[in-house]
C-alpha cells in the first residue's frame, strides 16, 4: 500500500480510538449517579454510533473506492454538531478526505459518478438517520428508589414536569428525567447503522470484484 494512502487507515484507527473515548467520557459522567439505567447505556451508544463511519471508511479503504470514505466525512461532519465533546472527529475526517483525494480516479464515468453519489447519500442517510432514531425516539421518566434486601429497587411513573421532586419517606431517592433512551430508538438505529454498513459492505465488494476481473481479462 503507498505511502500516501495510509491516511485513511490512521484515519479509521483515530475514528475507533475517539468512538471508545467518547463512550468511556459519556458513562463516566453517569457514574455514581442515582437513578436507573438506559437500556443500553448512553456512552455505549454514542460509542457504537461513532464507529460506525470507521468501519464504512475501512469497507472503502480495503477496496479502494472513495465514496465510501467521502461518506464517512459526511457523517462525522454531522456528528460534530452534537456537542463540543465530538470537534475531535474533524481529525479522521480530514485524514478521510486526504485518503479519498489520494485514491480518487480519474476520468470517471458519468453512470459511475451518479451511482457513486446515490450510494454515498444512501450511506449518509441511513447513518443520520440511526444518530436521529436514537435520540429522537425518547420518553420522559420518573422514578422512586426504594432499598430491598436484593437492592435498589425502582417504581416508574409517567414524567411530570413540576420543577421539584419530593422524595417519599419510605424512598431513598426519586426523580424525573427527560430523553431516556427507548428500546424502540436503539433498535431503529441498529438496523439503519447495520443497513449502512451492510450496504457499504455490498457496494464495495462490487468494486473488488470488477477488479479481479479486469486484472484477469473476464469482461465485467
């Protein structure tokens, strides 16, 4: 592998490395905390979430097709939005671009150009639309915790927005919550993410195997 392509593979590897980081930071501000837990903890959503554009930029990457490194710019450009937290992701996204810029081809076809587009925008798409399934599909929440022999136990109302809690004499501690992660937002946004890598993983193994019959004198 050159030189100069070797971007996008730090590229890929700072992507995973701040997807865990991001992960660890969100739970850490949770620890300690009273109160129930997500279905699936925030931090390792978030995480999971970020990841997903390194293992599409890697899907291009190993087939040499840019599209789906350009698509992975896209969406961490997105993602960045979130919260001050994620500006860290302009770093795999400037490798990506430097990787996609190295690997582009030229002249291309204008069927291969408009295929190349459809598949990117389906590519950013699906993985918006997974980061928008999963925290626009929220409830609100209250609780009370109780103490039991086997340990805190919660009892759930419907979420009351009356600016103060008051806690029961019988509880430890109760409160009121808004944007809980659903099971319903999860799942939408595991099969939108999955549907996107699933489809970079199609696309780009298209790109393999027209290569491997160009080298080898098949007609594609």
């Amino acid at each position: 592998m050159p030189a100069r392509s070797r971007f996008g593979l730090y590229g890929v590897a700072i992507q995973l490395a701040l997807a865990l980081g991001l992960g660890i930071f969100v739970a850490a501000q949770r620890a300690g905390e009273v109160g129930p837990s997500d279905h699936v903890e925030r931090g390792i959503a978030l995480g999971l979430l970020f990841a997903v554009p390194g293992v599409i930029a890697a899907l291009g990457i190993r087939s040499g097709r840019p599209t789906p490194v350009i698509a992975a710019v896209v969406m961490d450009m997105a993602g960045v939005i979130l919260s001050f937290a994620t500006l860290v992701f302009v770093v795999p996204a400037a490798l990506f671009v430097a990787q996609a810029a190295a690997s582009a081809q030229r002249p291309v076809r204008v069927a291969a150009a408009i295929r190349a587009g459809l598949v990117g925008a389906a590519l950013v798409t699906l993985v918006v639309g997974s980061g928008i399934a999963l925290f626009a599909m929220t409830e609100g929440r209250c609780w009370t915790a109780y103490a039991s022999p086997t340990g805190t136990v919660y009892r759930f109302t419907p979420f009351v927005d009356t600016g103060e809690t008051v806690v029961p004499t019988d509880a430890i501690a109760s409160g009121c919550e808004s944007g809980v992660l659903t099971v319903r937002g999860e799942t939408t946004a595991a099969v939108l993410a999955l549907g996107a890598i699933a489809l970079a993983a199609v696309a780009t193994r298209r790109r393999e195997e027209l290569l491997a019959d160009s080298s080898s004198g098949t007609p594609a």
